[in-house]
C-alpha cells in the first residue's frame, strides 16, 4: 500500500523515548529511519530491562522490552560520532536524509560538527530537530531533564495523586511516561509541518523541542485555569474539581468509573441504586450544589455503590445511558473485546525472539495507513546495508571503518 511518508528519510541521532518515539511515528507514516547508535552499547533503553523479549524456547534474548515499544520500523547503524570518521559518516548520512533528530544536551553535537548550523551547510533544506529537557536558551538550559523530574516540575503532579487532606494523599507520577510520549507527539508534528513549508519553499529550519515547554502546555484547562484566576489547582485524586459525581467508587468485588455529566444522568444513577432520598434532597438537587455538598454526597453513594458487582453496575448503568466502565489492568486491556477488535497488539517476525508482540499505531487512514515493515532492529543490523546501499561505501572501507572503531 502507498505510504504517506514513503519519500522521506529521517536520520535519527535520539535515545530512550521522546525523540524515539518521534522517530517511531515518522517510521509508521512511512519513513524510511535510519537510527544511529554507539557501538557495543546502543541506544540506553536497551539495557533497561527486565523483561525481554523471550525466543521460541521462553529464554530471554537481549533485547529489552522498553526497547521494543519504541523503535520498530528502524534500521540500526553503530557509529561512534566521537571519531573523524564516524562525524564524516553522519555528514554523509545526513547529505541524504530529509530530517535529523536528535536529543544531546546543548551544544554537545556543535564539538562534533554536527549540530544544525553545520549540517544546513551542506544540505540547505535540512529539517533538524533537538529534543531536550528545556530547551536550547533560559538558565536551564544545560541542565539534564527526564520525565519525572519535568512531571514534577512543570505541574503535572501538583494536580495528581489523593487530595491531601485523605489517606494516602501527596503528589504522584502517572504511571507511564506522559511527558516524554507527548514531547514525542509535538516533534512529529513540527516535523511533519516543517517538511511541508519545505515542499512549498524548499526551505529548511531548526526545531527547538523542550519537555518543560510540552509539560507546561499540556496542563491545558488546569493551565488556563489558573492564568485566569491566579489560583493554583489542587489534587482531586479520582475525583473531578468541578462534577460530582465524577470519579471512581468500590464495588463488591472491584471499582468503576461513573462520569455523570449532568443533572439527568445523575438521577438516573441515584434511581438504578434504589437511593431515591438522594435524588429528592434539596442538598443534591444541581451538580453546583453536589460539589458544595461532596463530602456529605461521596460516602452516601460510596455505600450505594458497594452493594452490587462490578459488572451488575455496569450493565445496569450502560442500561440507562450512565457513563461509566470498569478500571481495567493491562492484561484486562488486551483482552477486552474492542481493543481486539481494534487490532490494538500486533506480532512482528524478530531475528532474535523469532516472534514479538508490538501495540500498534493509532493512526487509522484510509489510503496510506500506519504500518511497520520492520521489527525493532537488533544493534547494528543494518550498518553495512545502510553503508553499502545509500553511501556507496565498499566492503574494505566498512572492514576499515570497524577495524578502527568507527562503527
């Protein structure tokens, strides 16, 4: 089938997840990925196991499942850009390629030759895009950034976590990788915006990528909330600031989410609970006087909630239009009914594991759809089909570039 980014190479200089994860999307749409990494070691994901992929026998091979989740559709070059002839090996790739990514700290690839400023010399229509911590200028900018400490300090946690006047109450992390994923998600999509005024101009541009500047404008409404009002949000845990009933309840044997909207479907809530007194109190009469009244409201249809089944509540909710569903673990999630409708979880041919289950992309087109051609590489497989292939190098030269360390 066409693929929407079939005429596009990306070199891709990044580690660990936000500029992976860029690099994975351009690679679904097509791409052809180029993922350079240092030799004997490769990119840091790799070691950051367990668990591995496991081969047909259940043993574990070397390659992490971290790994996996964000590099299929790749091809993998060893080059230590620390040597002359492995910078005038990314020179040369990059002479060939539509976009570089990239994700050193600041100023650490201008030693080299190979920042953008560089590289636009010889290739004037180069898309060059830097993934850091906080960006290339501000005081911050050397500093190292990962994803929980940009989660705490962009205000993610601030708004995450129990309420701090109950158990367990203080700020949390979420649970996978949110600033990372959607620093990742705002790289694709400057990339894909700064190939297209390319096509209209044949101009290339530098893309500045900061996790702090995506955590910050992620908040959103919690954001908007407080430049307009001047006061700072507070953690909620499962509850919602401003709908109740709208968070998570015990049942009998489990939780469930119940998300009512409105007024009408919280009477219709309270009347398939049997809890008609709670539908006539004046105190609950408008969801603004049920968040007035929450901590009196909550633990009544606490008790409600905890004389049914999970799935009783459901089938009876889904019934009369309440919005509400289970809380599912991962290994729920991939068994529910529509994500295997959906073809959520793929299986790809692996050189190592033989076979290696894969979430695939959620971009659904008609025409030229998401698609993985390649498994997650192994470190290094493709440097002398990408040498030989796109540089012209000869088997003696790539024999001479390993012999001293290049590759």
């Amino acid at each position: 089938m066409p693929k929407a980014l079939g005429h596009i190479r990306v070199l891709d200089l990044s580690r660990v997840l936000a500029g992976p994860w860029c690099s994975q999307n351009l690679a679904d749409l097509g791409a052809d990925v180029i993922k350079i990494e240092r030799p004997g070691v490769g990119d840091d994901t790799r070691a950051w196991g367990p668990p591995y992929a496991r081969d047909a026998d259940g043993n574990d091979t070397s390659e992490a499942a971290y790994f996996l989740t964000a590099n299929r559709g790749k091809r993998s070059v060893t080059v230590d850009i620390a040597t002359p002839e492995g910078q005038t090996l990314i020179r040369d790739l990059a002479r060939e390629a539509d976009v570089v990514l990239e994700n050193y700290k600041v100023g650490q690839l201008k030693r080299y030759g190979l920042d953008y400023d560089s590289l636009k010399d010889i290739k004037p229509d180069l898309v060059y895009c830097s993934v850091t911590g906080f960006g290339q200028d501000g005081p911050y900018a050397h500093r190292a950034g990962y994803d929980f400490l940009i989660q705490g300090m962009g205000g993610l946690m601030s708004v995450t976590g129990e309420r701090d006047d109950l158990p367990g109450g203080g700020p949390q992390k979420a649970g996978v990788a949110l600033t990372d994923l959607m620093t990742g998600m705002y790289a694709t999509v400057a990339v894909l915006a700064a190939l297209t005024h390319r096509d209209r101009t044949g101009q290339g541009q530098y893309i500045d990528m900061a996790l702090l500047d995506t955590q910050v404008a992620m908040l959103a409404n919690v954001g908007s909330n407080y430049l307009n009002s001047g006061k700072a949000p507070k953690r909620w845990g499962n509850a919602h600031a401003n709908i109740v009933p709208y968070q998570t309840f015990a049942c009998a044997d489990g939780h469930i989410i119940v998300a009512t909207g409105n007024d009408g479907q919280y009477r219709k809530f309270v009347e398939a609970g049997g809890r008609d007194d709670l539908l006539t109190d004046p105190r609950f009469a408008t969801n603004p006087l049920r968040v007035q009244h929450r901590d009196v409201l909550v633990p009544l249809l606490a008790q409600m909630v905890k004389t049914r089944t999970r799935d009783e509540w459901i089938a009876q909710l889904e019934a009369v239009g309440v919005p509400c569903g289970p809380i599912n673990d991962v290994g729920e999630v991939f068994e529910n009914e529509q994500v295997k409708a959906r073809g959520v979880a793929i299986e790809m041919d692996h050189p190592a594991a033989g076979k290696v289950k894969l979430v695939r992309s959620p971009m659904k087109m008609s025409l030229t759809p998401a698609q993985a051609d390649l498994p997650p590489p192994m470190l290094g497989q493709h440097t002398d089909e990408v040498l030989r292939d796109l540089l012209g190098r000869s088997e003696e030269e790539i024999a001479a570039l390993r012999a001293k360390g290049a590759i």
